[in-house]
C-alpha cells in the first residue's frame, strides 16, 4: 500500500550522492549529438557502478563501497530554476504522474472492505524533483560540487590549450557565490573525446600522452565513441538496448504536459488574478457550519453548491450558465468540507471558452491566440523528440567504454582524492584539537568569543557566518565527504562533535544540518550501529530548520526522510503526525501529498484508524484542487468514499458526492459525474427542500451534457430516479370559524388550501391502492 520503488536507504544514498561539474568544449558536444544526446546524457545512465569499491579511513582501515553513484551536473546551467518556475515544473510533473488502472490492494478492517493503490509514484516524482531542484545551502557542502571534468574532443585544433581555457574559466567561477564548490582545491579530471569513424587514432593518442605528462596518468581518460556510422551500417532500435530513455522519456513526458496544460495555466493566471476575495489568507475559519434545518437558514449546508446549480437550471433552460455574485461567493466557508471559490472561478473559465466567436475578442478569458501557438508548438516538439532515436552511433563495445570510464574516474581519480581529503582534515582537526577546546573554549568564557549568548533558540535567528577554513566547517566537511562515500561511524562522530559547537553558537541552519545528518549516520549503519536510531534528532532539526533558522524548504526535505526511516521501523502514527506538521499554506502541492501519505500511514497501523484515513483523505483531495490538480483530487475523493458511503453520514457522504459530481465534470467524465450527482437525490436526504430541489437541477444539467455526447446521441433511456414520498401521519387539517389574522397568512391561504387537497387526494389514492390489492 503506497510503497516506494526504492528502500529508504537506497533513497538516503541517492539524496547524497557526491556532485560533479562538467565543463565540455563545443566540438565534445557536436560529437555527442551525432546521437541526439548532449555529454551528460550520453554518460548518465552509467554513472552508476556496478562493482564494490574501496576507501581508507584515516586510520588506514578499509571500507566497502556499495552502488556507488556520481551525479554529473552541467556547469555552465547549474544554477537552479527559480521558486515560480520550480514550482510550475513540479506541479506539471505531479499532474503528468497518475496511478495505473487496476493498481490496487484489497484492505479488509473491521466492517470496512477498501481498495489503496499500491503505489503513489507521483510522490516519487515530486520528490525527486523537489530535492534536485533544493539549491546548495552555507551550512552544509552534500551539494557542492566535489569535482570537475574537463571534456575536449581530438577534433579540436590545440586540445590542451583549449583544456587550459576550460581551467580558467573554472577558476573565475571558483571566487563566486554560485555554483559552490566542495573546497578551494577541487579534483579536477581530464577526458579526450575521440571520434573513432572521423579521427585518427594515432593523433588522439599522442594527445593523451601530453595529457598523462601534464596532469597526470591518475586524472586523464582517453574516451572513443561513436564506433558506427548510421549512414553505412543498417542500424535499427529494436537491435541495440537504449539505456537513455529512462532518463530521457521524463523530460519528454514534462514537456507535453507543459504544452497540454499550457494554454488552460495563463487563462486561469489571468482569471484569477485579483478576483479571489480571500486570496492570501492562509488561516481556517473558526467555525464551520455543516448544516443547518432550520427555516430561518434554507439553504443549509451546500450553499455555494446551490449556487452553482441555479446556475446549471438556467443552462437547462437554454441560457448560459453564470457563476454567482462575489457577494455570495464570500459568504460560502472555505473549508475542506465546503467546495472553494477557486473551484467555482475554474468552472466558470472552462464555460466561457464556449462564448460564440464575435464575442472571443471582448473576453479576457478566450483571448489566448498567442498561448494556444506556443502550446502547440511544445507538443509539437515533444512529440519529434520521442520519434527521434538514442545512441544510433554506439556499439555494444561504446557502452563498455562509457562503463569503463565512469569506473577509472572514480577508482583511479575521485576516491584516493577523497582518502587524502579526509586524512588531510582530520589530521588539521586532531592538531587543534587540544586548542580549541582549552584556549578557544576559555576565550569563550571569559570574553564572549565575538558570539553573541544567551540568545533564546525560538525568538531569534542569529546570521552567524562561519570562515571557510573555520574549524566548525572542516569539521562538517569532514563528515559530509565520509557520509557521502558510506563511512557513518565516522560521520555520526564529526556530526555529533560539530553540533555541540553550532548549538552553542546558536548558529540554527548548522545546529539543524547536523542532528539531520547525525540521525542519518545512525541509521545507515543498520545492524552493525552501536547506538538506537535518534527519532528526537529529526523532530529537533525539522523544528530547529521552521521555526529559528527559518528554512522550510530543508525542514520538508527533512520531514520526506525522517518519515521513510519511521515507516521503516513501523511507526505509522508517529510518521502520519510528521507528514501533518510539515502541512501549511505555503504550498498546495506539497501539502496535499503529504495529507495523502499521513491517509496511507493511518491504514497501514496495526490497527488501521479507517476514519482517520478517510479525513485525510478528504483534506488532500481538498488541497489538490487548489493546486490545479483535479484528476488526483477525484482520486483522494473516491477512495475517501469508501469509508463514508453508507455510514449514515449523510451530510459528508453529500459532499464527497457532489465533489466527485464537480471533478467528473471537470474532467469531462460525464458519466462518472451523472452517476455521483444522481447519489445526491435519496430520499434519507437531510438537505433542505432547497437544496434538495437543487440537486436535482444540478443532476438534470449535467444529465443533458451526457446525452449530447457522440457516443450518446439517439440515446432514449431515462435516468431511475426515486419519487418524493407523501407522510400520510404528518398531514393535518385545521378547521375554523374565524378567519386567519396573521400577517402573511392571508396571501399563503389559497397555497395552503391547495397543498391540502393535494395531499388529501394523495391518501385517498394511496387507500384506494391498498384497498384493490386486498382484494
């Protein structure tokens, strides 16, 4: 139920792999896109290694390494996208992502028989997009680059000069802000690209020889690729295994999904831009009125359902239907238990692109020639991009090649650059050891050490800025190259060490960073951790990164792996109070799909809170609405449904269906919307006659859509709905001499007389019934 693909600690070691910079010369890309691939696409899919590998700590002992990967970054694009743009993408990757039919697991509680899905891999999407979209942070170094390779290709007319420019345009970029850089004195590798049908061998390696002289046999490689020639041999995709479409086919799929929702995204931009009366409040109401059978309040709980469907009768009587006033919008509660007024302002958007042609060019809304262009034009690209095949140029012996190459990088480059690393900076660190903790730590004491005290952790968050050659940060360096290349003992001593230290400095985002990854160290150990797993480390940091260092995008990232490490050992409820911490007003998106995972976690106790399921269900599906995301929001609704219907709560059961009526239609889901509105007419209904008559208004639109379907057209059925029923023993007659003086009830008398007859003449029918069926 709701599984990952990876195990949690797979997913700790992917969010930490060491990061490398690549820095190519033109002509290495034009020999890379002979097979539609840039350098870093070309050499992704195995940067994975296959084999063990082997590191010295600095005491000499030897650690195994296993499925260690490098992330390859471009350098000259690595700056992150910016938070709108981050957040557009991930909303379109989240909507792209939807669950596969017949992708559920029959649960069986108690009374309930539920069908989960068992796998959300929308969240895997989101997440991780959302951790490689995080940017590099000051307290912590997992996401610097750790090295840089340097490629030129053979068909360059001086490649060690062109090597040489490459290098200095990486050294100016060191002094800056961004990109970051692991340490000042980086490692830095060299690769010759060598076009094996357009180049000649002998060149390529008296190249590689100067190479080897000038920087060194252990930081030059020698890369041939391109061994076919697609215009001479008879190259098919069927015969050759593509290993890029893993990677490629999800740009591909977010790149259609941007042009298919596109056009519908500046339209309602546009629409709802100053429109929202309530826009950017971001607290609950107070109270919340579910119903009301009052006469004084008719029309209970639905009311800006019953708008909308006064809307829809006037649509059945062959007018366009309009939205209600804002006046009467703004007295709807927004609530999860009551539809939002964005849902209504999104209903009104898709009527109006119906507005005849001679009116498109007076609405705001339909005026969208230049969107529709681009729209096209992005699925346009996206659908060559999938036709146009990987690889045509490489042989079988091309990808051992690429294998090999990542191998030598990192045995005979990376990893003894890491071991002298690591040596280096502990030995700096045991010599002012004895330092820092007399002399620094007296200085401290006595005269304030230049650092502020006494500062209270939740009132105040102190800028404290270390030096980058600071003992604090060699520390942390310390542990994040250690974490990063699986030694956690070590790293959980470095970690624990330097937290004392930020937290005595009340420098928050490092006293965060550092209990996260001290809790991280404990768990990567496993069986063979000398201590039990932190849980109160992971509570401290998520806390410590909201509230005093005021970083909620590293509290999230925090929440995603304290929560699959409490999933890990069985801890439902804690994770499930976790996942509904992290939710907030700040983002939608993020919001709901946690709600989704606490829903899951609530079904997966030892004794499932079923209610509690359903609810959180609801409030995601509520939040994925908000986001734009109506094909999840009808899935959280349906599954919710399965708890509620039946139940004898009628009036939430009445909202889940006339939600799920809402998203249907949205979606264009006609039947699924006649079906869900048609549950709304029963006669157990505790709706108000008004509402009740507006259900039925509503059902008879969406009905009429249905019928003028293709697929409906000459359709003669008629939809089975029950009739209202009379109360024989609730009729009575009142009978006197005066006449009524009541204000009002003078003009109600002939109404009143005729409901009499009507009723009388119903239980004298209703006898007459009785009395032939004796017979």
């Amino acid at each position: 139920m709701a599984d990952c693909k990876q195990t949690v600690q797979e997913f700790i070691q992917s969010t930490f792999n060491p990061v490398v910079a690549v820095l190519c010369s033109a002509d290495a890309e034009t020999l890379c896109r002979k097979n539609n691939l840039s350098f870093i696409e070309l050499v992704q899919p195995f940067c994975r290694l296959t084999s063990e590998v082997h590191i010295r700590d600095p005491s000499n002992l030897s650690h195994a390494i296993h499925n260690l990967k490098v992330v390859l970054r471009d350098f000259t694009s690595s700056l992150p996208p910016q938070p709108l743009l981050a957040r557009k993408m991930l909303n379109e990757m989240v909507g792209s992502c939807q669950p596969i039919l017949g992708d559920t697991t029959a649960v069986m509680t108690g009374e309930y028989n539920l069908h989960i899905t068992t796998a959300t891999p929308w969240l895997e999407v989101y997440r991780e997009a959302f951790l490689q979209f995080l940017p590099p942070a000051d307290h912590e170094f997992t996401r610097n680059y750790l090295a840089c390779i340097f490629v030129v290709s053979t068909n360059q007319a001086d490649p060690l000069d062109m090597f040489r420019k490459l290098n200095q345009q990486q050294q100016h970029q060191t002094s800056q802000k961004v990109p970051k850089w692991f340490c000042p004195n980086i490692f830095k590798y060299y690769v010759l690209l060598h076009d094996i049908t357009d180049g000649e061998e002998s060149i390529a390696e008296a190249v590689y020889q100067s190479m080897k002289s000038t920087y060194g046999a252990h930081a030059c490689h020698l890369l041939q690729i391109n061994s076919c020639d697609p215009k001479t041999s008879q190259y098919t995709p069927d015969n050759m295994p593509d290993p890029w479409s893993q990677f490629i086919n999800k740009k591909l799929n977010f790149l259609e999904s941007l042009a298919e929702e596109e056009l519908s995204t500046e339209m309602t931009a546009q629409g709802l831009q100053g429109s929202l009366p309530g826009e950017g409040q971001t607290d609950f109401p107070s109270s919340v009125m579910e119903a009301s059978l009052s006469p004084d309040q008719p029309d209970g709980v639905l009311v800006s359902e019953a708008g909308f469907v006064e809307s829809a009768a006037e649509a059945v009587e062959g007018m366009e239907p309009v939205l209600p006033s804002v006046a009467s919008v703004e007295e709807t509660v927004d609530h999860p238990l009551s539809p939002d007024f964005e849902e209504l302002l999104q209903d009104l958007q898709e009527k109006q692109t119906s507005i005849p042609n001679n009116t498109v060019s007076e609405h705001p809304l339909t005026n969208n020639l230049e969107e529709s262009i681009r729209s096209a034009k992005l699925h346009s690209n996206a659908e060559k991009a999938k036709q146009v095949p990987h690889g045509m140029c490489l042989t079988l012996s091309d990808h051992d090649r690429l294998r090999i190459f990542i191998h030598e990088f990192c045995v005979r480059g990376l990893l003894p650059y890491v071991e002298k690393q690591i040596r280096t900076l502990n030995d700096q660190l045991m010599s002012r050891k004895g330092i820092h903790r007399s002399l620094f730590s007296a200085t401290k004491k006595w005269f304030g050490g230049n650092k502020p005290t006494g500062q209270s952790h939740n009132l105040q968050n102190l800028n404290i800025v270390y030096s980058h050659e600071s003992p604090e940060l060699q520390v942390r360096r310390l542990a994040d190259l250690c974490f990063m290349f699986q030694m956690y003992e070590l790293a959980y001593q470095s970690y624990h060490t330097v937290k004392r230290d930020f937290n005595n400095d009340r420098a928050w985002p490092y006293y965060a960073g550092a209990l996260e990854m001290a809790a991280l160290s404990i768990f990567m150990q496993g069986q063979n951790a000398q201590r039990p797993y932190p849980y109160h480390y992971m509570e401290t940091a998520v806390s410590t990164y909201m509230n005093a260092a005021k970083m909620p995008q590293f509290a999230a990232r925090t929440t995603l792996l304290s929560t699959e490490i409490l999933k890990h050992y069985s801890m439902y409820g804690d994770a499930a109070m976790h996942f509904i911490k992290m939710t907030n007003e700040d983002s939608d998106m993020r919001s709901a799909l946690l709600l989704e995972q606490a829903a899951y976690c609530f079904i997966r106790m030892q004794k499932p809170m079923v209610r509690k399921y359903a609810f959180h269900m609801i409030l995601a599906g509520h939040r994925f609405s908000k986001a734009g995301q109506r094909k999840h929001a009808l899935r959280c609704y349906c599954h919710a449904l399965q708890v509620y219907r039946g139940r004898h709560w009628s009036l939430a059961e009445d909202h889940i269906n006339f939600t799920i009526g809402r998203q249907s239609f949205n979606l264009k889901q006609m039947e699924n919307a006649a079906n869900a509105f048609k549950h709304l007419l029963t006669n157990e209904s505790l709706q108000t006659e008004t509402q009740q008559a507006a259900f039925v208004r509503e059902f008879l639109f969406v009905y009429k859509q249905l019928l003028a379907q293709p697929d409906q057209e000459g359709s003669s059925m008629l939809a089975q709905l029950p009739l209202p029923l009379i109360d024989s023993s609730t009729i009575m007659t009142l009978v006197g001499s005066h006449p009524v003086d009541a204000p009002g009830m003078a003009h109600a008398l002939p109404n009143l007389l005729f409901l009499i007859v009507i009723a009388l003449l119903s239980i004298t029918s209703l006898s007459f019934l009785k009395y032939n069926k004796t017979i």
